[in-house]
C-alpha cells in the first residue's frame, strides 16, 4: 500500500502548492468498482510531494512536537503555504477545491513522519472547519477562513457536555433569540483543541428534540463565555470546560439554525474520516519502527524477526493494517461532494481505530522497553490510537450505526416510553 512506502519513486520537487494541477477522478480508482487499488499518477505524486514536506520540514522535532500539548500555529503556516489546508474547500473559498481522498492522502503522508502534525492536516481538512465551509454563509466564510486557511487561527467543536456524550442529542445547551442576538447558556467538555481556539462551533439547542438542534459560531473573548483550566487526556492533548452564561451572540454567528443537526453529523462523518486515517497511519508509523527493530535488534544471537512468535504478530498487523485501509480508502473515494456515507465512513472508522490501536499497542510489545519508553514515538502513537475508539463516535457507537445498515432499520437506543413510564 501506497501509505506503507518510503519512495515513492516520482521525480519532481516540493512546489509552492503540493497538490497537482490536474485532480484525479474519484471513478478512476473507486475500490469496489473497478478493483484498482492503486494511486492515480497525480495521488502518486502528492503523496510523494507531500511526503517530501514531512520529512525536509517536519522529521527533525517530531519527537518533541508529539509531546507538546500547544497546536503548533508554525506547523499550520508551513501547511497553509504548502496548499496543504483546505484540500477539500472550494478554491472560491481561499481552498484548494480537490477531493476528500487527496486530502487523506495528505494526512497519511504527514503521520508517517510527524504524527503530531497530522492534527494540523484534521484541523485544517477534516474538523469543524469542513461543516463550518460547507454551511456558513459568506459573510461568515469571508470572516473566518483566511485565518484558519492560513494556519493563524484553529477551530475546536464543542458538541459533548457533562450529560450528553454518545447520545449528543440530549445536548442541554440553549441559544434563546433577544433582538439580534441569541443568548447561549449551557457548557461542553472534552473539545479538542480548545485551549488553543480562537473559534468554537457550538451545536446548540434553540428548541426542543432533534429538530431543535443548530450550532453557533462563538468567538474567544465573547462576554459570557468563559474558557476553564487545561485538563489532559491520556494522550497528552488537552481540553478545557467552556461555560457559556448568559453569552451574547450575534444572529450572524448561527452556522445552522433548527434542524440543522442532519447537516452537523453529514459535515461531522468527514472529521471520522480524518480520526480514522490518523489512527490507521499512527499504527502504521508505530508498525514501520516495529519492523526496523525487529529486522535489527539481535536476541539469543539471531535478529527478532527470526523468531516465529515475533513473524506471525507482523503478519497479523499487516492484515489489520490493510484491510482497514481499504475500508477508509473506499469510504473516501466514494464520498459524494466530499461528504462520504455514514455507513462507509462508520465501518472505516470503526477498523481502522481498533485495528490502528491493535498494531500501536502490539508494536509496543515487540519494540519492548524501548517501545515503552518515551524515547519513541510508538507509545505516543498507542497513547493516541486509544483515544479515537472513544472520540467522534465511539467504536461501538459506529457499530450500532452499522447494525441498522445490515438489519435495513433503525435501532432506537433510548429507553421505549412505557418501559420509562412504569
Ligand atoms: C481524544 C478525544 C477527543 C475528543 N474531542 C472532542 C471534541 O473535539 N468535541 C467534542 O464535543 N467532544 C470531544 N470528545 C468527546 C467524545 O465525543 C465523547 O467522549 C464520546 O462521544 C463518548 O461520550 P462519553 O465520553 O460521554 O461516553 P459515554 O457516552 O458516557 O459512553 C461510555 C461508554 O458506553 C458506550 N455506550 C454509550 N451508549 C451506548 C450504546 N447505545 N450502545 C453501546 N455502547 C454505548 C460508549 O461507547 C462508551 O464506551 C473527545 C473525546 C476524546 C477521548
């Protein structure tokens, strides 16, 4: 697989904008279809491009990027100037209009140097700034995006709250209309990015059920709106409280009023993608250091790799490596507009987070202490690889999601209203 190659072999230096003039075509090499699983000579050269960033800009502070909890702003203006944020915004938009799939390519290209980095490619590419340029009005895109696009802003999405986590709609967060503002009380944990933000997307509730649902753009330093203390997920990454009281915020600043929640979850299955491609290159990247080990490191007087125990976890790995991969990459190629299934992207995300963590983790165990050990990015890429079972919809959330595909119906995980009623 194209991801797992060091050279690509594509003759061609970095240019002002990695990504080649002439866009692919999604149908050129739809897995399923046509059963070509390899790159097109342009997905080639970007990958070999954009490889060649990672490993002249990013390779050297690697290490120590991984171990900083701050968003490195340098990081996003090399990336802003490389054409590497906004891959999949319109150009009318300051992007570079090209494909989701282009824009994974991009993110494996990058973890597989500076796993830290891919995050610069999420928050530029795959988070709440892809639902914030498929939704907002141009008034709102003309605001925001030159900071973001340019890597001198980042966006965090605050979607969980104390008592709404994988069921995101019992989110208690309201927005009420006064004159032309709306008034936003409530609070979110967990959103990523969020001690670095300067602008919040915030799924509010201006009214009751589903239907109710909308989200508000919150800009840091908005009176009534209030940023807590850094906390630290197993990872390293940090995320702070945000308690809206009283919040006054400019009727301009709704990204989607009510209903708007279908549209949020069809932007927010492009973020799973970019959680699934980071968790699927962090356990390839922590697999890669595994091999060299293993072909190197001598035990008993013979290299690991002669040992059969060692052999059958690599063949192992690789399966998981690759069967995932195929299910991202047919997810993303597939996706209409730039916006992939919800079941493709549910099935993708789900394999490539348990299968990325699996090959993380046993890496981990091949590379023994060393691996343990800090020294080493392969237990900062175990570290992060748990987190995305979690994050985005959890494993098992994407599961129930995946039964009602199979099953053709939908499977209401609430408690039946007699049942609650006795
Ligand atoms: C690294 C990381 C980054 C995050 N970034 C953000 C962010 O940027 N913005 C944001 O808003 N949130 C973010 N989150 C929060 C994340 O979205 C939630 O953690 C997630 O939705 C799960 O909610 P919860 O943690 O409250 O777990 P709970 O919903 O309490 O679930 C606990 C466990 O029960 C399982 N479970 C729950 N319901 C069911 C069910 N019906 N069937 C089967 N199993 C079920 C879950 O899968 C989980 O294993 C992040 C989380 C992590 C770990």
């Amino acid at each position: 697989m194209v991801g797992d190659r060091q050279e690509i072999g594509c003759q061609g230096g970095v240019t002002h904008n990695l990504l080649p003039r002439t866009r692919c075509h999604a149908s050129e090499a739809k897995i399923g279809d046509v059963m070509n699983f390899d790159f097109t000579d342009e997905q080639k050269l970007l990958a070999d491009q954009v490889r060649r960033f990672a490993a002249g800009k990013l390779e050297k502070d690697a290490l120590a990027r991984a171990h900083n909890a701050r968003f490195p702003f340098d990081v996003a203006q090399a990336m802003s100037r490389q054409g590497l944020l906004g891959i999949t915004i319109p150009e009318v938009d300051g992007g570079q209009g090209s494909s989701l799939m282009d824009a994974v390519i991009a993110i494996e290209q990058i973890a597989a140097v500076c796993p830290r980095s891919a995050d610069v490619v999420q928050a530029g590419n795959f988070g709440p700034i892809r639902t914030f340029a498929e939704y907002g009005t141009p008034q709102q895109k003309a605001r925001w995006l030159p900071d973001l696009l340019g890597g001198r802003a980042v966006m965090s999405l605050g979607m969980s709250e104390p008592d709404a986590g994988s069921a995101a709609t019992d989110l208690k967060t309201t927005a009420k209309p006064d004159g032309g503002h709306f008034v936003v009380n409530g609070s979110k944990v967990f959103s990523t990015f969020s001690a670095d933000a300067q602008i919040f997307l915030i799924y509010v509730r201006f009214g009751p059920g589903v239907d109710g649902i909308g989200s508000v753009i919150v800009e840091r330093g908005t009176s009534g709106f209030r940023i807590g203390r850094p906390s630290s997920f197993m990872s390293g990454e940090e995320w702070c409280e945000l308690h809206f009281d009283d919040c006054r915020v400019p009727a301009e600043n709704v990204l989607l009023g009510p209903g708007g929640f279908k549209k949020q979850m069809a932007g927010f299955n492009v973020e799973r993608i970019g959680n699934a491609a980071r968790a699927l290159a962090f356990g390839r990247y922590a697999f890669n250091r595994a091999r060299d080990y293993a072909a190197t490191r001598e035990q008993f007087g013979r290299p690991l790799c002669e040992f059969q125990g060692l052999q059958w976890k690599f063949a192992d790995m690789a399966i998981k490596l690759d069967s995932a991969q195929l299910l991202l990459y047919r997810a993303a190629i597939n996706a209409d507009r730039g916006l992939p299934s919800a079941y493709e992207t549910s099935i993708a995300k789900a394999a490539c987070n348990v299968n990325g963590f699996a090959v993380a983790n046993e890496s981990v165990q091949v590379m023994g202490a060393l691996g343990y050990s800090r020294e080493s990015l392969v237990e900062y890429c175990m570290r992060r690889c748990r987190g995305w079972m979690i994050a985005g919809g959890s494993v098992e959330i994407l599961k129930n999601r995946i039964a009602e595909h199979i099953f053709d119906r939908r499977f209401d995980q609430r408690r039946r209203h007699a049942d609650a009623a006795e």
